[in-house]
C-alpha cells in the first residue's frame, strides 16, 4: 500500500473545497430591469430601474444599483454589493437625491430603502415635512427578479419652497429605523 504526503491530501483538500466555492458562485451578465415610469406635475418623464452585475471580477458579489432617469433633472444612481443570488439588504439607511427640475416648477426627491422601510419623512430647509410612502417594485417583478425582493424605491415631486435638510425612515408600525439631520443630497 503506498502511503501519501498529508501535505498532498491537504492540497487535495484545500483545491476541492475552492472548486466547490467557484461553482457555488454565480456569474450574472451587467443588465437592466425598468421598475416604474410616470410624469412629473410639469409633465416631464421619469423612469426608475434596477441594475445588477458581477461586482468586479468574481462571480461570488453582485453590484446591485437603482437608476433615476428624469427629464429636465439631473439623473441619478446608486449601487451597492450583494451576494450572488441574493438581494438588497442595507436596513433603515436612505440613497436619495434632492433636486429643482430646470423649468423651477418643482423640486423632486428620489431614491431607495431596505424593505422595512414603510415612510420616509422629510425636513426641509423652510421646516416644513414632507412625507413618502417608498413603493415595491410589482409584485410579479419582485417572484421572477429575486434581487429586486428587498427594495422599496420613490420619486417625489413638491413646490419648490425649500429642499431636503432632513431624513427619517420609519417601519410599517411607525418605529424610527435611521435619521439623518444634516441630510446632503448628491
């Protein structure tokens, strides 16, 4: 019986156990999902996507993003890591962005949260609040788009009488989740 070198057995080893990780990866090719689309009160168009990709050159993270589209506001996006085959999971934070459409008739604050997230109240510069309800992607969407199951998204337009100094999310059962007093938008 030839007996073998316990350093090949843990090369062995050791070169299985990355095999069976590699396979457990799953590579995802960069695309786009659209999520919602609407009109602004001046009647510009918006559009709201989802995005997901491998996250650098490994399979084993996903960069997962949301895209705002607006005509006649700037257009904006966010992205963040995942793991392969998963979805997003940053709880009670905010990506939002606060901006005055170019014909100043309004201003628009958009963005994205975790699922837990039920209303995000915002302060403005003039002290007054505002509050948003963040809406699902559909629910068909969500059962065959599993990386969209944990993301509520909002595109909000309001007078243009102040903007965004504040942010607060709350739960469904009214619970504070994040506040952000010296909130900047992008």
């Amino acid at each position: 019986m030839r007996h073998r070198s316990p350093r090949v057995l843990l090369a062995v080893l050791a070169l299985l156990l990355l095999t069976a990780a590699a396979a457990d990866a799953r590579c995802i090719k960069r695309h786009s999902v659209k999520i919602a689309t609407g009109t602004s009160p001046s009647g510009s168009h918006w559009t709201v996507a989802g995005t997901i990709g491998n996250n650098g050159n490994s399979c084993r993270e996903w960069l997962f993003g949301m895209e705002f589209n607006l005509e006649g506001a700037w257009s904006w996006g966010s992205a963040t890591g995942i793991p392969a085959g998963g979805h997003y999971d940053r709880p009670a934070g905010i990506s939002a962005f606060d901006d005055l459409l170019e014909d100043g008739s309004s201003r628009v604050f958009a963005g994205f949260v975790d699922a837990e997230v039920a209303k995000v109240i915002l302060t403005l510069s003039n002290n007054q609040h505002l509050a948003i309800l963040p809406k699902s992607p559909p629910a068909k969407l969500r059962r065959k788009v599993t990386w969209l199951r944990n993301v509520r998204y909002f595109v909000e337009f309001y007078p243009p009488v102040g903007f965004v100094t504040g942010v607060a999310t709350l739960s469904a059962s009214g619970q504070l989740l994040y506040r952000d007093k010296t909130f900047e938008a992008f």
